[in-house]
C-alpha cells in the first residue's frame, strides 16, 4: 500500500455509507491513499467528526454516492438490504457496490432480487476492535486483512476482478473468493461461535461469587480468550441473529467436543483428555504455523466463466487467497497463495 495513488485506481470516486469502525477505516484509508473519496453517516455528529478528520461527508446520502464509481456500503447488518437498495437507485449501472456485513446470505438474496447481481459483491473483511465508532476507527486496520469476496458468473465477474485489485492495491488485502454460502457456514466457526464462547466465559466469570478474586488472577488464557466479549452487545446479537442457523449448527459441534472433555474429566481419564487437547493443538499450531505456495492462473475475459469460477471458490474454500488480479483486453491473470499440506 502507498500513499498517493497514481496506479489504475488513482483517479477511482468513492463511496462510504456508515462511518463506524470498519467504515470508518475503509474511508481514513481510500484518503490516505488520494482517492476522492467521501463518508456518509445517519448521524450528524458521527459526520461532523469525519470532517473534522480531514474527509468530506456530505449531509445527505445523495450527495455522497453521487457519480461514485464505487460504493462501500458500511452500517450495521440488518440495515444493509435497506441501504443496498437505497444506493442502488441513487447511482449509476457503472458503479460498483460492495459491503463489508459479517453474514453474506441474506444481503447477496437482497441483491438477487432487485436485479443488482451484476455489480453487487458481497464482501467481509476480517478484521475489527473491541472498540467502536469513528473515534476507533484508523486507516492501518485493514491493512493485509483477509478480505472475502463472492464472486459470481456473468457480469458481476468484471466487477469482482476490479473490485479485487482495488482491494489488493489498496489495503494489501488478501482477497478471500467464496461463495456466499460458504462464507457464512466458515464464519460460524471462525468468528461467530468465539464469540458466544468468550461471551459465555466472562458472563460466568461476572456472576461468579469471586469475580474480583478471579479478574485478579486471570491471565493470557482468560484475557485472549474473552477479548471479543468486549465487542458492542448489540453488534455481537446482529452478527449472531444474522447467522443463526450455521452458528447454532456449529455451536453443537463444538458443545459436543466438549462433552467429550467434561466425559473424560468425569472418568478420571487421562488418556482420552490428551488425546483430545492433542488434536485441538494441532489445529492451534497449523494456525500459528501456516505455510503457503504460490500459484498463478490465467483465464480468458470473455472465456468460460464457470472454470473461473470454480477455481476461485476452490482457492477460497482450501484456505488460499488472492494477492494481484491483472485484467488485459484479453485475459485476467490472478496471483494466489495456496497452504500448503502438512
């Protein structure tokens, strides 16, 4: 990433509606890098504070996603669909949209149905802060984040090439291609069970009879592993309503996983409970320790999409992701890294 763009994306118009944290990052961002660039937000002061930081916001939404040729659509999950809507009248077929929601489904449906599939796509950084609003938001937290895309066929693919390398050039992003779908059933267990874990973990610790005896000597293991209880209560309940039926499908999973340890505990087994933490480790490990290889692909710009496609959600779903994405008049050519087994 470099400040002042003169790359192809130097002169791109940009859109930012909600202005929170990750809006907020995304707009201290595209400014930071020279991009004209304006933030919208519902809230007068949240704009007011977004001028005083040196960025245009507007008073109203039409003037901010006025001959944008991308809009990044930021407010609170069950907003979006509204809001996707909304844009979607007020800007041009040229113009790009994208979000930046922890659930994937419900908005790509929304997108579906007015018929904006061909320049919608659904995106989720990987990336947040206990804290929330502009005040914490910082053009560095974005930076070399996972970023999930969702790509799909027909002409909603020139937009997701685009949209990856403005991505890539500009927050270093590595560029995750899923389908919504999967994304959703990932995130379940990536993000939205932790939460729900380190939720149910302070909340014990708060209606314990020692609580100050136990905040006094809690250590790493109880810091890191409430640290997203932290979160705004009402951002978590959006993410966790957002996804209901894969959390709570993954929620058994590891409740079940569980069992198996306090089963174990019970029985004075020892050898089932480092069987267990041995297979939990390794997951640990391979996380701390990944490895990967590059590879590169190159495919026809009016070739066939479904081979493109397939590879894409492929990289994606082994855990890959996207490092350049070089459109010519003729073909794309896509830089990827890939884990390598082990």
């Amino acid at each position: 990433m470099t400040d002042g763009m003169t790359g192809r994306y130097a002169r791109v118009r940009a859109a930012v509606i909600g202005t929170g944290l990750i809006g907020g990052s995304v707009l201290l961002r595209l400014a930071d890098a020279g991009l004209d660039v304006v933030g919208w937000d519902p809230d007068p002061a949240t704009r007011e504070r977004a001028q005083r930081r040196g960025v245009l916001a507007p008073a109203t939404i039409e003037q901010a996603v006025a001959d944008r040729d991308v809009v990044f659509l930021c407010g609170p999950l069950p907003t979006l669909p509204h809001t996707l809507a909304r844009v979607a009248e007020l800007t041009g077929p040229g113009c790009v949209l994208t979000d930046v929601g922890s659930t994937k489904v419900e908005v790509t449906e929304t997108a579906d149905r007015l018929g904006l599939s061909d320049r919608f796509v659904p995106g989720h950084p990987m990336a947040g802060a206990e804290s929330a609003g502009l005040t914490a938001a910082t053009p560095t937290l974005l930076a070399g984040a996972a970023w999930v895309l969702c790509p799909a066929p027909g002409a909603a693919m020139a937009a997701f090439r685009w949209l990856t390398g403005l991505l890539v050039e500009l927050f270093g992003a590595r560029v995750v291609p899923m389908s919504a779908p999967a994304h959703d059933s990932v995130a379940a267990l990536a993000s939205h069970v932790p939460h729900l874990l380190a939720g149910a973990l302070a909340g014990a610790t708060q209606r314990a009879p020692l609580r100050d005896a136990v905040l006094a000597l809690a250590a790493g293991s109880f810091s890191d592993g409430t640290r997203v209880a932290g979160t705004p209560a009402e951002r978590t309940a959006n993410m966790l309503l957002g996804n209901r039926d894969r959390v709570l499908h993954e929620l058994a999973e590891v409740r079940a996983f569980l069992d198996g340890l306090a089963a174990a505990l019970r029985a004075d087994d020892a050898e089932t409970l480092i069987a267990r933490y041995t297979e939990a480790r390794a997951a640990r490990s391979a996380l701390l320790d990944r490895r990967f290889t590059g590879q590169s692909r190159r495919f026809a710009v009016d070739g066939d999409q479904d081979a493109e496609l397939a590879w894409l959600r492929g990289l994606g779903g082994a855990g890959g992701h996207l490092t350049g994405c070089q459109v010519d008049p003729d073909a794309v050519s896509y830089a990827a890294w890939l884990p390598v087994a082990g």
